[in-house]
C-alpha cells in the first residue's frame, strides 16, 4: 500500500461533540471533549484502497498508531451504505470495551445519518448476548445477563472460603494452601483459567485428564472447582467465555442466512489486537455464515495480554476465520509530531511482529507551525513528591501557556494501583483530574461506603449503636467534623444533667437516633445537622420495612442529604474542593446505576442483597455512568486508553521493576501454559520472559503513542527508585526540568517570598527589589498569601489584654497543673486555651480512678468490674489496640487492688475519694484572689506510731512516667497543693487532725517488695506552707499574663518532653 500523500479526496467526518468520554481517535485531531464539527479528513491512498475492498472481501487493515485506521473504519462503513447501499442492519461495527462502542455508535451514527434498528457498534460479548436471546434456547426468559469481573471474583471468593471452612471442595497443592487461596491474585489466576478453559472448549474432565498427564495438580485441583462452579444455578448469569463459546455453538446449529444476524453481511472490527481467543472465534463463526470480516488493528499495541488479548491474531487472520483474507497497511501517520513518531517506531522495533510487522514503516506525520520544539521530553524526578511538581508544572505549561485544554490531556501509569497517589498529588497542585474508574471497588469511596452503612442500618443488617452514629455524623451524610459531633455530645450531655440523670454521651447519642424526636430541643447547628440525618435514617427504615428497591434506598439517602446542590456548585470552581466535588458526585451517580442496574436485571431481588454484593466486591466493574467534571486530566492505565488520544500525555512512574514488570504472568494455575498445551505452542521459561517483556513494550508503545503534539516521560531517581531501562529509549532526561518553579500563582508567591526572605545565598538587591514589587501587583489583585498581613509571624496579636486581671479578678490554679506551668508557661498557656491533646492513656487513667474513687474494699473483681462499666467510653482505632490496653487496664487494677489490700492491713482508712475543695488566697487589698481549687483522688486516716491517727493525702497515678522515689515528689507542686489546702481547713472531715504529708500512690509498676510505688512528701510545717502559699501566688499571677515564656532550653526541645509548644519555636525549614 502507498505511505506518500499522493491523489486524496475530502470526507466529511462525524461530529464527535457527543463523546461521553471526552476521547478522540487516531487521526480525529480535534481538542477532547470539543471537537471539529463538520471538518473534511484527507483520506490517503492506503486509506482509499481500504474503501475499496470488495463485499465479499474479509480483510486485516494494519496500521501504525495514528494512522488513521479508525477513521478509516468510520469511512468505510458511511461507503458501503451511501455507495453500495447496504443497509444498516447489514453492517456492524466491532468494539474493544464498552466506552469505545458507546464512542464509535454516536460518531457513526452522525456520520451516516440513516435510522438503524440498532446500535451500529458495539462489543463482542453484547453481539454474543444477542445471539443467545434471540436463538430461544437459553434457560429463562429474556436476555442472558453478562456476570461481571466483580461479580465473579466475590462468588469464587465465597465459594473458596466455604470449602475451607467445610473440609470440602478439591484439593489444592500444598503449595496452594488456604492462605494463598484467599488472596486476589489467586482469584484473579483461577477465573483467568477458567476462561481460558471455556473459550477452548475445555471442561473440566478434561482439564482434570491434561493435568494428570502433564504433572499439573493445579489443573486437576482447579477441574473440581469449576465443576462445582458449574453446578451453581446462575439464574440467566453468564460468564464472558461462556456467551461467547455459546454463541458460537448456536451459530454453527444454525442454517446460513437464519436467526437474528440473517441480514448481516460485514463485520467491522476496531482495535482488532484486543480480541481474546473466544472473540476471534466467534468472528470465524460469523464468517462460516457468509459474513465479511474487516479487522483493523496494531498487534504492537495489544495491552489485554493478561486476560487473553491475541496479539498474533492479525497475522494469522486467514487461519482464524478458515477462508483468504486481503492484507492492507496504511502507509502515513497523521497524528503527532516527527520526534513522537520516532520514538513510538523505536520502541515498537523491539517487539516481536506477530507475524504482522509491515505497518511500522509508516511515513512520520509532517512538522508544521504548531510542533512544539522539543516534542519529547524524559525527566529523572529526585523524589516521588517532585516527580508530581514536575508532572504539574508541564501540564500548566502546556495548558496555560499553549492553551491546551485540560481535558485534552492525559497521564498514563503502569497499573491502576499508582492512580491515586498521582492524583491525590495533582489535586494538591490544583491540577484537575478524573482518574479511569476500572478496578477500584465502588465500596471504597467515602461518601459510598457511608451510603451503604446507612443502607445496612436502615435494612436492619448493622444496630445503630454509638460507634455506627458517630461514623455516619462524620461521614458527608451527617455533615459533622470531630468538633461539631463533640459539641454534640457535650449538649446532650448537658441536657441530661440538667434533668437530674447521668448517662454516658454514647447512650445518648443512640437514644438521640433510636427515639424519634429526641434531638428536637436542642438548637444547635451540630443538632440540627444531626436531626436531619436521624429523620433520612428513620425514613430509610421505613421504606426497608415497606420492601424498597435498593435503588429507591439509594435515591432516598442522596436525595435527603441535600448535598446535590451544594456538591454541583462545588465542582464548577477550581482546586481540590471542586476536585472532591467532582469525585463524589461521580461516586454516587456510579452506585446510582449500579442500583438500578441491580434493579433491572433482579428485580425481585430485596435491596440486602444488592448491598451484600457491593460490601464483598473487592474487583470493580466498569460504568458506563456519565462523570461529572468534563475539563480535567485523564489519569489511567494504557490499558484503558485503547482508541485515543490527547494533545498532551505525560507517562510517569517509569520506574525499575514496575515498569517492565517482568515477572511471568499465571505463575500459580498456569493458565497461559494451558492456552499453549491445546495450541501446541509451548515454550520455555527463557520465551516466556521474552513474551512478558514484548508485552510490556506494547504497553509502553501504547502510552506513548496517545500523544499528537507534546510527550513527557518521568522517571524517580534516588536511593529507593532506578529508572526504568525502557528510558534508553528515548532522549537522555532534562536536567532542568526538576528545578522549575511550580506554574501557579501559588507557587510564583512562594518563589517571590523565598527570594525576599532567605538567608541561605540572599537575593541581591535588584532580585529582592523586583520580586517585593511583584508581590505588590499579586497582593493588589487579591492573591492569597501575596499581602505581607498574611505571612506567618507578621499579623499582629489578636489580643494583648491579659487572660485575668489579678488585682480585681478571682483566679483558677489548678494543682495539677502548676508545675506545667512551671516547666513550661507556652505548653501549660496552650493545654489552657484548648490545644492540648488527650489520648487513650488519660482515658484510661480516669476510669481507673472514678473504680478508685468507688471502691469500698480492696477487691480486685469489684474494681475491674467498675472498670468494665465504663469500657464503652473509649474508642479505638483497632481491635488490637483496645485488646492491648484492656490488659494494661487489667495490669493498673490489679496494683490498685494490691496498694488497698495493704492499706487495709495496717489499718488505714479512707475518709474521702475525690474530695473537692476550694482556698481562696487574696492578691492584694482590691479583692484579687488565688483560688486553688481541684479534688483529692483519696484522703486516709494513717495510724502513727504513738498511736495517733494522721491525714495522708494519696494520688493516684496510672502514667508510666509518674514519679517514683520520695525526692522526687519532695518539691512536688500537686501535692504542696493539696498540703496548704489540709492546712488551711479546706479539706472536709480533716478537721482537728493532725497532717501526715502527702504521698503518690503509682500504680504502672511496683518493686520486688510491692507490686506499686508510693513515694511520699513529709508533711509541711509552717514555713513550708508559707514558702508554698507565695508559689502559689507567684504561679497565679502568671498564669493571668498575657506573654508566656517558651523554655526552650529545658522544655520545648526536648524530644521526650511532648509538648504542644514545640511547633510553635521551631524555626522556619525553607530557605
């Protein structure tokens, strides 16, 4: 065939503005998502040549990457209806996927402007489906329904973990033992098996004889499973391979020129390279049928490899089909540029042909005005986070300076597992982005999974305890953050001490959901909120109760939470909010229609069902569901980019071992070495590592040819990360590229603020000059962070009046915090004004002490069960972790129990647990005051030597950082506090006793001796108290500041010390 450019004729082509995946194809060179409408397309002479195949003529059409091959396809069938007349339900149109189909059917549709009885292009396995239905002779009524991958790996999953459990099913190779068989890559392996059998007509008697005579347990193992695979009752189900092998068998029953497709007489095929083993025979079926079949297609870009894809198939098309095929090769590349062309043909010369490698001597596209100068670039990325800047800073590039739409842009990765950290990084740069949505669970978005718990409370599947609430307030149906669903415990808790009682925040909050109209009083914004979820919940159960479809469940949740609004105004702006907006409202348009898909296909199916599918899938099907941001990057694998292309493609993450993966595909069930068994074509270990590689080229061959005007590949280079070796083939990397500042007004702010500020090589004067007056311009429009007032450091306090007045106001001392005051006043000034944290260690210590404070005897089982009582009130992150402090709590109890056993043996009593007290100390003579305050853990009556009875005071401390000897409590403020309250008469029922110090009563460790610590502080005479009266005011009167010292040396640098104030003295890290 002809590659110049020779005698051409003007088509017009479709208008692609329908796309609805914002994709074009081959030599369609229009932005995505706003394509040319009405354009003429120069067909070339290898191109006409295609157009004039004859009506018999079964054919292959090779063609390089952007050569135009669908395009050509497009043509072809417009000539054979408007020339020929054949009509349209004598033509079909093949597709690789669903979303191809769905693009190619609008574009033929505007091309060829006739009516059609049906869809002009669609898949394999829809025309299979067809097939069946119409042939009468499947069990059931109706159209057969495709079982998904999802659906298929959620049943192999069940049905594995049944057989474990019930001593049944095969048995497995050691090698394969339970714990191999639960994983997914197993599961992946064994329906990849399975597949392959059906499609080669193997069942499972026969894989069981093959796997006996060739030493394979595996297959043997795997027969039985299938055969009880088999046995299932699919109820109109069925697999890929099974429609297809089906199809085939009712075709070849059938008479030529009888059942649905009597009327076809040619077959179109797009992206041929694609087609699996069951696919290519059903094509030979068609044939047997007098159906011409036209397969276009690249065997250098195959990417379905891993589920069966036939990359050999275009060369031995004659063979499939079983009659002579015409071999045609388009001869010039029309899209991208002469470097893009170069480096595509490059790696493509490594692959082996596949029996079809005239294509690649395509002549390169012609250079013209808009060839950016360098139209290939490599970069080597010093980490994974410049690896994203780098990737932003191009596509800002590209979009901003060359006006470049987004959504004509792509970055493509290894495999689907890298897609969310790329665009979780892009989002942060506010890039946008719309990641490819095959493989992720639907179940493991946020907003999703929030849906199906409330689903499964309003089914009755989950209790609506204190736990499910709390998630459900904090998730996008309840509208709560952390704050807000404290706020709300702590109004619930307030209202229920007004009204005499005392329960737990957590028995309220499921009152508040179990009661209708519970939360009616409270008129707060977090009630509110709260109240509104509580009404979608109660009516969610009520429409369970009526017996709703899981889609009306669905509806009813979206439509009560009155996010719609909100969301869709969200998603038209800019930057990640708009990015997150987006995300969720294709989330939950996607469970939408997997509802109502639900629905359609099982429509006496109750909602439980539906919901258990999508908590179990851990492999997620592909949506035709519309998305919901239209300008943004696509981020995907090369696998779904088949039949498109973009302006712009970045290939990022070409890293060492990930891209080549090498390692040999179907390790554990060897499907592969089957599929080779039945074709006689099987190889050793040596070829099988070559195939892998070949196939890891047609991906990255894939990749790199989307690209019409601009390609970037990226690699990291440091001490985890080696470049990729497929880097060798493409110009050495850039070094500048990495050390670019990011193309934003906010990282332009950053660069001017870090030329005025640094102090590592300075800016000269003119630099700090020029880069103060840009900031001026940036801060005069109102760009964040431009204005010197918003610079960290530089606003002014928000108040300077001190926290209290000590000469006319009356001041809190607490005495467990004054030496947090003394160590620190910044940390103690922070814990005040609420930036103190708390974990589980200081819940824990007040259940032990409110067990304390209840105890009446040393009894170890009386302690642990107050202990159990208030178990409810923590939460934690795992099971382990409440496990593991269970025991630590079991460990505290039990010294507790050891330290009153002896205080009872030696005769020691308690006159008080948690005893309150109050001492007012004046300041002054204009009615200022100290006014130390707290309660006492426990006060004891001790015998004394003489026989006297003295007041000990005793706290408990549960931290394994609590002092342990007496002097180290010598000076200790809490329990000086304590004393100078004793003294002073402010501790109920001391009076007239004498006092016997004050001690600690630790109880995270004990000695050989005992099994605590209980270090004491003598008691104070009256100097002490009078030293310790003027520590206290000393303390109050700076605590009342209004400036508070950071003790850098002995506090806040001190990696063990763990103080909020930390944060606040470090000195800046960027320069």
């Amino acid at each position: 065939m002809s590659g110049g450019s020779g005698n051409v004729r003007t088509m017009t082509v479709p208008d692609a503005s329908d796309d609805p995946t914002g994709t074009v194809r081959d030599a369609d060179r229009a932005p995505v998502g706003d394509p040319a409408v009405g354009t003429g397309v120069r067909l070339d002479d290898s191109q006409e040549a295609v157009l004039r195949l004859a009506d018999d003529r079964s054919a292959v059409v090779l063609g390089a990457p952007g050569t135009g091959k669908t395009t050509t396809l497009i043509e072809a069938v417009a000539e054979r209806v408007h020339s020929r007349g054949l009509r349209t339900d004598e033509v079909l149109v093949i597709a690789s996927s669903r979303s191809s189909a769905q693009v190619l059917r609008d574009r033929l549709e505007a091309r060829v402007a006739r009516a059609t009885p049906g869809s002009l292009a669609r898949t394999a396995i829809s025309l299979a489906l067809e097939v069946i239905a119409g042939s009468g002779a499947f069990a059931g009524s109706g159209r057969p329904r495709l079982l998904t991958g999802g659906e298929q790996d959620q049943t192999i999953a069940e049905r594995l973990l049944g057989d474990e459990q019930d001593a049944t099913g095969p048995l497995w190779p050691a090698e394969l033992g339970p714990e191999v068989r639960r994983l997914q890559g197993f599961r992946t392996e064994l329906r990849n098996l399975m597949e392959r059998s059906v499609e080669h007509d193997v069942a499972p008697a026969e894989l069981r004889r093959l796997g006996t005579e060739h030493g394979r347990p595996e297959w043997v193992a795997s027969a039985g499973f299938i055969e009880g695979f088999l046995a299932d009752d699919w109820r109109g189900h069925l697999t890929p391979a099974a429609a297809l092998a089906r199809a085939v068998r009712l075709l070849d029953e059938q008479e030529p020129g009888t059942g649905v497709l009597r009327s076809l007489r040619v077959v179109f095929v797009d992206d041929a390279q694609e087609a699996t083993h069951g696919v290519l025979q059903l094509f030979a079926a068609l044939a047997r049928h007098g159906v011409a079949i036209v397969a276009f297609g690249d065997p250098d870009l195959t990417t379905g490899a891993f589920h069966g894809a036939r990359a050999d198939a275009l060369g031995r098309f004659a063979e499939v089909l079983g009659r002579p095929v015409d071999t045609l090769v388009l001869g010039q590349v029309h899209r991208g540029t002469p470097d893009i062309r170069a480096t595509v043909r490059g790696v493509a010369e490594r692959i082996g042909t596949a029996g079809a490698g005239l294509h690649r001597t395509a002549a390169p596209p012609v250079d013209d005005a808009e060839t950016p100068e360098h139209s290939v670039v490599t970069v080597a990325a010093g980490s994974p986070a410049e690896q994203i800047a780098v990737v932003a800073r191009f596509l800002r590039e590209r979009h901003v300076l060359d006006g470049v739409a987004w959504a004509d842009m792509a970055v493509v990765v290894r495999s689907g597992g890298l897609i969310p950290a790329i665009e979780r990084g892009l989002s942060s740069l506010e890039v946008p982005t719309r990641a490819s949505t095959g493989g992720a669970p639907l179940r493991d978005h946020p907003f999703v999974r929030s849906v199906l718990l409330a689903m499964s409370v309003a089914l009755g599947r989950t209790p609506l305890d204190a736990e499910v609430v709390t998630e459900l307030l904090h998730s996008a149906l309840g509208g709560l953050d952390s704050i807000g669903v404290r706020r709300l415990r702590a109004a619930l808790r307030h209202a229920d001490l007004a009204e005499g009682l005392d329960r737990s925040a957590d028995r309220l909050l499921e009152e508040a959901f179990a009661v209708p109209g519970a939360l009616i009083g409270l008129e707060t914004p977090s009630a509110a909120r709260a109240r509104s979820l509580a009404d979608s919940l109660a009516e969610a159960s009520a429409q369970a109760a009526a017996g709703a479809s899981a889609e009306e469940l669905v509806y009813g949740l979206w439509s009560r939470s009155r996010l719609e609004r909100s969301w869709v105004s969200l998603s038209k702006g800019s930057g990640q909010a708009a990015e997150e907006a987006n995300r969720d409202l294709d989330a939950i348009t996607q469970l939408a229609d997997a509802a109502r898909t639900f629905v359609e296909a099982e429509p006496d199916t109750p909602a439980s069902v539906f919901l258990d599918r999508l908590l179990e899938q851990t492999v997620g099907d592909d949506s035709l569901a519309p998305t919901g941001l239209r300008e943004a990057v696509t981020i995907a694998t090369p696998a779904a980019l088949v039949g498109t292309a973009f302006d712009t493609v970045v290939v990022a993450g070409m890293q060492d071992g990930v891209w080549p993966n090498l390692r040999v595909r179907d390790s554990l069930l060897g499907a592969s070495e089957l599929v080779e068994l039945l074709e006689g074509t099987a190889t050793a270990t040596a070829d099988a590592r070559r195939a892998v590689l070949h196939d890891e080229l047609r991906l990255f061959a894939q990749a790199t040819s989307r690209a019409h005007r601009s390609l970037m590949v990226v690699a990291v280079v440091d001490d985890d990360h080696q470049a990729s070796p497929f880097l060798t083939l493409l110009p050495e990397p850039d070094p500048h590229r990495a050390s670019l500042s990011p193309l934003s007004l906010r990282g332009l702010v950053g660069t001017l603020r870090r030329s005025l500020t640094r102090r590592i090589r300075p800016a000269d004067p003119a630099e700090r000059a020029a880069s103060a007056s840009a900031l001026a311009i940036l801060a005069t429009a109102g760009v964040p962070g431009a204005p010197t007032e918003e610079w960290y450091g530089v606003a002014a306090p928000s108040s300077t009046a001190p926290l209290h007045d000590p000469a006319v106001e009356e001041l809190p001392v607490s005495p467990s915090r004054m030496e947090a005051f003394e160590e620190c006043p910044l940390h103690w000034a922070i814990a005040r004004l609420g930036g103190g944290a708390s974990g589980f260690a200081s819940g824990l210590g007040t259940i032990v002490h409110a067990a304390l404070e209840h105890a009446e005897s040393s009894d170890e089982a009386a302690l642990w069960a107050a202990v159990e009582d208030r178990w409810d009130e923590l939460h934690f992150e795992a099971d382990w972790e409440g496990a593991a402090t269970k025991r630590r709590a079991a460990e505290l109890v039990h010294r507790l129990s050891a330290y009153l056993h002896d205080a009872e043996r030696a005769g020691v009593t308690s006159i008080g647990n948690e005893s309150r007290f109050s001492l007012r100390i004046p300041i002054g003579e204009l009615g200022g005051a100290a006014v130390l305050g707290g309660s006492i853990d426990r006060v004891e009556l001790v015998p004394d030597t003489d026989g006297t009875r003295r007041v000990v005071i005793a706290d408990l401390k549960t931290g394994g950082s609590a002092p342990r000897q007496d002097r180290e409590v010598a000076d200790m403020a809490q329990l000086g506090a304590y004393q100078l309250a004793l003294a002073s008469g402010a501790i109920a029922g001391t009076e007239g006793l004498l006092s016997g110090g004050a001690k600690l009563i630790v109880v995270s460790a004990g000695t050989k001796r005992k099994e605590y610590y209980d270090p004491a502080q003598p008691a104070f005479d009256d100097e002490a108290l009078e030293r310790f009266r003027e520590r206290v005011l000393a303390d109050a009167v700076g605590m009342a500041g209004a400036v508070f010292e950071a003790r850098v040396g002995t506090h806040c640098h001190d990696p063990f010390a763990f103080g909020e104030c930390a944060i606040h003295v470090v000195p800046a890290v960027s320069s």
